[in-house]
C-alpha cells in the first residue's frame, strides 16, 4: 500500500513538473517589434559609420522611400543609394543621434538629430538637423521610410 501511493505520489509529481516546464517554454520565434527594433538600431549604426552599401542591402526590393530633403519618391534600394550617397557626400561626417524611439509590431518612429559639417569635409559651417523618420518593417526589411526635417531647428555656426 505505501508502495502504491508513493509511486503515485511520483507520477502526480512528474505531471506537475512536466506541466509547469510547457506552461513557461519560451516563443521561439522573435517579437516582430523586437526584430523591427534591432533593424532600425543597425540602420542608425551603419548611418553612423556612413555604411552606404549595408544601409542599402536593408530595403525591400519595393520599398518606398520620401524625405523632406528630397523631391518626389524613390523606391528600394537603388532610391535609398542615391538618397544616402547624396547625404554622405554633403555632409561626410555627420553623426546621427537618436534620443527617442516609439516602437509598435512593424512600425519604428525615431527622433534625432544629424549634426555634421555642411558641404565639405573643411568647411567652417556646421548644422544641426532635427529628424523624424517613421518606418515600415517587413520581412526584417525596410518596407517603407518617410522622413522629415524641421528646418526651424536648423544652426549654422
């Protein structure tokens, strides 16, 4: 008799333990904000080392592309190549900072500011640009960018 009831006392406690460790088995699949998130952290570093060919291997083929510094729509990553060069080549050592993050399932608002030399690498007038770029993340790509710049934050020293 008490041979039965530890070995049921041993099944009941091999239930509960079995049953708490599936109630707590982690997701494997990563957050889609998590993953939208790390996205735009390496983007804002690869803007940071003015890494033009890895900031333009991470759009979608379609991506949609607007910028208050730009006229008109650019598309994947032959627009982002061009908008980038053009930003690198004005200011090649401007430095990207980021002070605010709002992040949703596939949507990444950033607020920052881009603050470098103006032109060229010896000129003696710097800026200070206040951004906010929204972007669209899909399949760990850039599905969609819009940025804008206010330009009443604008320094020339």
């Amino acid at each position: 008799m008490i041979l039965r009831k530890t070995a049921y006392f041993a099944v009941l406690l091999f239930v509960f333990v079995f049953a708490s460790c599936q109630s707590n088995q982690v997701d494997t699949k990563l957050d889609p904000s998590i993953a939208a998130k790390q996205v735009i952290n390496e983007h804002v570093q690869m803007l940071n080392a003015h890494d033009l060919k890895g900031l333009v291997a991470q759009y979608d083929s379609k991506a949609r592309i607007t910028s208050s510094d730009w006229d008109g729509v650019i598309f994947g990553p032959q627009g982002a190549d061009q908008l980038y060069y053009q930003v690198f080549y004005v200011s090649p050592d401007a430095k990207y900072l980021v002070d605010n993050m709002v992040v949703t399932d596939s949507t990444i608002v950033i607020e920052y500011d881009a603050v470098g030399l103006k032109e060229k690498f010896n000129s003696t007038i710097r800026f200070d640009q206040r951004y906010c770029s929204i972007f669209k993340i899909k399949n760990n790509k850039i599905a969609s960018e819009a940025t804008y710049a206010n330009p009443r934050l604008y320094h020339a020293k």
